[in-house]
C-alpha cells in the first residue's frame, strides 16, 4: 500500500510504499476515505507529543473515515499507535469507530473531528460548564481554536473571546460567533489592558497555547479580574506555545482559580467513544463552519508545512 511515512523527526513525511498490515485479536481492515492533517498530527510526526515513543518509522495520522469488510462508513480514533491514517489502509479497534450514516460528508467529518473534540470534551466532560458563561478561548486562530469558538457558543456560552495572532483568522472570528476578538500582536501594555477588559469577568479559558503565551495571559487575566472570589477555570489542552510556564503560589493564592487539563489520558477512551457519535451528528448537521480542502495524499511532503488559507483544514485524500 501507499503511505506517508516519516523516517526522520527531522523531515516531513514521504509518500511511499509500505507494508499493509494486518488485522488481530477482533481488529478490522480499513480502506482509508479521507483523514485530516491535525496539529496533533504534526507533532507525532516530529516524536515531539507526549506520547510520542521516538521509534521510527512512523506512519502519521490519528484519525479517519473509512470502511471495512462489512462495508459499512465508519469514522474512526486510533490511541497510541505508530501505524496512523496516513496510508490507504489502516488497523483499528472497531469499538474506537463509530458508523456514520450513508451520504455522511466525509470530508468535513474528517476534517473537524478532532479539532472539535478537544473543546467538546473540555466542556462537556472535563468541567461543569453552564449556559450562560464566559468563555475565551486562547489560541482561536488556530483549527482546534476557531471549532472552540463555535462549539463554546453553540453548548450555550453567554459570550465568548477569541484570542490569538493570526490577523486574517482574528477577522473571520465573529462570523464562527465570537462577541469579542483580541490580538496577541502589538504593545504588550496595550494587549495586557485589551486582555483586562475583555476578561474581567471570564468563567472559563479554553488554553490551546500553553507556554510563554499563558505566561503572559494568565496574569493579565488575573489582574483585572472583576471579583477575586469569582471562579475562574482554565482548562489546559493544547501546548502549541510551550511546553511550561512557572505559576507563582500568589496566583493561586490570591484568585479563585482551578486549573485542569483536557487530553489523552485525562479522559477515559470509553468516555471520548460514547461522545462520539453525537459530535459526528453535530458535524454534518451544518451547525459550523467547516471549510475541508480536499488533498492528495501523495502530496504530503509539499503540503505539511505549508500554511492554509483562514478556516480550511488539509484533509488527505489516499
């Protein structure tokens, strides 16, 4: 079979061929239909996510639509596995799929999947989200961020910031249903008291940043904080900027803040599949903007790294 393989953390993946694998113990045969380019992704690609095991070689990818012996369209996650989507064919554990309906849009399917579930399972497991709060989502330019946006708003937030640096993506985030957009870029006394105002009374933040970008805006969050007793959660869920940040005790001290993270391991599989089928229905049923571009899967070395258009996600096509 064909595949994207990644023989050096250093390189991009190259199309080639490889070995089809084989199915055991109840797996399933997949014939790939489309699987998305991801930010996670990118960073297995590089050995770089935590769960990375830094053997090579690497078939990337984390996630997909495709179908199986019985013929049925299934979208499909695969846990911690060097043998991805990537390729034409791919092994999975049928109970980590979900069968989708005929006529399922599998590009779109494939293209907003994971970016939404990390949001989507944020809110919806990882704390106790009510209607009406306020959300910012840290990192909203990005794919992960702009599906936050749209999924803060529709599970009921009251309003909801984006922030982040991307000028063309900032402008396209009232049309996703942000009240509010702020950009990282410029003074960082004018960003810290534009971050003040907008945040003062935030409920909840969506950080798909982390690292010297959190550094900077958990403190200016803190600060202008409309009443130091007020809960404030920052859920922790991607790491884009940083690996770190150091969190003075005062912080904690001083504001009723509870931090979380959202990921792999923090949520059980069992949890993330049974949520499943719903954020698939959300999906297809046109409630977001989703903006697929349909990409051979052969060029994969030219694409990697090049940047999107505001909005659209690469989604390999075998």
């Amino acid at each position: 079979m064909k595949a994207a393989v990644v023989r050096s953390f250093e390189e991009p993946p190259a199309y080639e061929e490889f070995e089809t694998p084989v199915p055991i113990d109840g797996e399933m045969l997949i014939k790939v239909l489309a699987a998305g380019l991801h930010n996670r992704v990118r960073t297995s690609a590089k050995g770089s996510h935590y769960t990375s095991t830094g053997q090579l070689p690497v078939i990337p990818g984390l996630d997909g639509i495709g179908t199986g012996p019985d013929g049925e369209l299934r979208y499909f996650v695969l846990h911690d596995t060097r043998f991805g989507s990537l390729a034409e064919k791919v092994v999975i554990d049928p109970r980590a799929s979900v069968v989708l309906p005929s006529g399922t849009d599998v590009l779109t399917v494939a293209a907003a999947m994971n970016p939404a579930m990390g949001s989507w399972i944020a809110l919806r497991k990882r704390i106790a989200f009510e209607e009406g709060q306020k959300v910012l989502v840290l990192g909203a330019t990005g794919n992960s961020g702009q599906m936050a946006v749209q999924i803060a708003k529709h599970l009921g937030a009251g309003q909801v910031i984006g922030v982040g640096r991307n000028p063309g993506r900032l402008k396209v985030l009232a049309h996703l249903g942000a009240d509010r957009a702020v950009s990282l870029s410029g003074d960082p006394d004018g960003v810290e008291a534009e971050l003040g105002a907008a945040a003062a009374d935030t409920d909840v933040v969506l950080d798909f940043l982390w690292g010297e970008v959190t550094q900077f805006v958990m403190p200016a969050v803190l600060k202008h904080r409309a009443d130091d007793a007020a809960n404030l959660t920052w859920v922790q869920i991607g790491s884009m900027a940083g690996l770190e940040i150091t969190i003075p005790s005062a912080w904690l001290r001083a504001m009723r803040i509870t931090i979380v993270g959202s990921g792999q391991g923090s949520v059980s599989p069992k949890e993330i599949i049974a949520d499943m089928p719903t954020l698939a229905a959300e999906i297809t049923s046109g409630s977001y903007v989703i903006d697929p571009l349909p990409t051979p899967l052969g060029a994969v070395r030219e694409v990697w790294d090049a940047p999107a258009e505001a909005g659209q996600r690469i989604v390999f096509v075998p």
